[in-house]
C-alpha cells in the first residue's frame, strides 16, 4: 500500500475538507507514492517521537495535531521534528479536526470510554453536512460533578482531573476533546448541567459556578490521546498485514506533583 492509499481511506472515514477552516490537517510532509511499511500513530509529532520512528524503519506516522499549526513555520532547523522527518524520508499526515467532527470521531470515543449512550447531537456545528465539535447526551440517570469528574478520571487514565461543581444532579451532559473553553457558554445554552473538555480557563470555571453549570477539565493530552489506539485499530482492520502501532514515546509531556 502506499501513503495515498492510507491517506485516502483516512479522508473516506473523517474527510478532510471537513476540518475547522483554521486547521491545517491532511498530507502534510513527504511522497504520496511511497510504500508503507511501518506507521505508528501518536497525538504530537514531538523530537522523541521522530526519533522513534527513524530508528525503528517507520515511513509513517500519522498525528492528530499537525506540527505546522497555529504557527506559521518561518525556518527549519536540524533538531526540528520535521526536518527529522524529511532527512529519514519518513511521511506524515495529521488528521485533527477532521476526525474531531466526524462521526465515531473523537467525542463519540469520549462518550463510549465513558460508558455514556451515542449521540448524533452535535454541540457546535459548523459544518453544512452537520457535523462539527463535540456532543450533547442525556443521561439514564442523574449523576454528581464529584461522581462524573471520578468518572473522567477513570476513563482517560487522568493524572488529575479539575472540576467545578454546578451545584445540581447532572442529566444533560456536553463534552468536546482537547480544548473547550470556547464552548463553555454554548453547552450552557444548550441546557447541559456538565461539560467536559481538556483545556478549561480560570474564567471559564468562575462561569460554571456563577451559572450553575458543572465543568471537568480532563486534561488535552487524556481527552485525545485515545486517538492513537482508535487509529492503530482501524488501520489494523483495513490493512492487514500493515505493521501499525502507538509510538511508545507519545506520553503526556507534563508531570504532576
């Protein structure tokens, strides 16, 4: 198989032209044409996780967040991951928001690491097809912010997880990986007792207790790194054979005391 070939499959399940318009997922380094052998998949295209692919005969990784964004790159020097990359003749494509909004994309894993119902009920769309970040789902039964944040915790593999109480039984619940703070307001719309994200502000936990509303701050790295194992499973089912995994040096970057 080639790199198109896994880059095509990719853009059949979570299209591409589907991402948010200031995202820069997709092909992003090397030759479409190029054999796949060895892939590994991880959340950042860090130093560590270009070394482990030059040295273990990688010619594919697959990221979720891509390594040119937000940040316009204005040079590349030899201790870049990228120029790591191009030196090993090693490929790479980044499928963000793309897999984000799409369905059985991130959130939905979110929802079923959780042990929560699927829901088709987008939180924000912004897509003409109607798809878009996050879900909205109502519960079987009513729940705590302490229970749901122990909850979180649990299904993530958290180190730590923040939380403010909105001070009610929680039902309807929203959730978005990684970063969230936009949405905070939104979910309060919507009518959610919780939301649950990876990246949640001070002044976004000073609204949900002003306002009543739960907020979980399960971590960036813990909402979405549940990417990898998803991406390494359907990989392994559409090519078999295809010698594909976790890069054993995609860790969360942050300690904890």
């Amino acid at each position: 198989m080639t790199v198109y070939d896994v880059y095509n499959y990719l853009n059949k399940i979570a299209p591409f032209e589907n991402q948010f318009e200031k995202d820069n997922a997709g092909f992003l380094i090397g030759d479409g044409n190029a054999e796949v052998k060895k892939a590994i998949v991880c959340l950042d295209l860090t130093a560590k996780v270009a070394s482990e692919a030059a040295q273990n005969g990688v010619n594919l990784v697959i990221s979720h967040h891509p390594v040119m964004y937000p940040a316009a790159i204005t040079k590349i020097m030899s201790d870049n991951p990228i120029h790591m990359l191009i030196r090993n003749n090693i490929n790479l494509i980044a499928a963000h928001t793309n897999f984000d909004v799409a369905f059985g994309g991130l959130p939905d894993l979110m929802l079923n690491r959780l042990g929560f119902a699927e829901s088709e009920t987008v939180l924000y769309p912004f897509n003409k097809n109607g798809t878009g970040f996050g879900r909205i789902v109502k519960l079987d039964s009513h729940i705590s912010a302490k229970e749901l944040a122990e909850k979180c915790k649990h299904a993530f593999g958290c180190t730590v997880v923040r939380y403010v109480d909105g001070g009610k039984p929680i039902l309807k619940v929203g959730l978005t990986s990684g970063s969230g703070a936009d949405l905070v307001e939104r979910a309060g719309k919507a009518g959610c007792d919780a939301f649950i994200c990876g990246d949640l502000k001070h002044v976004s936990f000073v609204f949900g207790a002003n306002y009543g509303i739960t907020l979980i701050d399960s971590g960036h790295f813990h909402t979405e790194d549940i990417f990898c194992e998803e991406i390494v499973k359907i990989l392994k089912e559409e090519f078999k054979g295809l010698d594909a995994e976790k890069a054993s040096t995609c860790v969360d970057v942050c300690e904890y005391v």
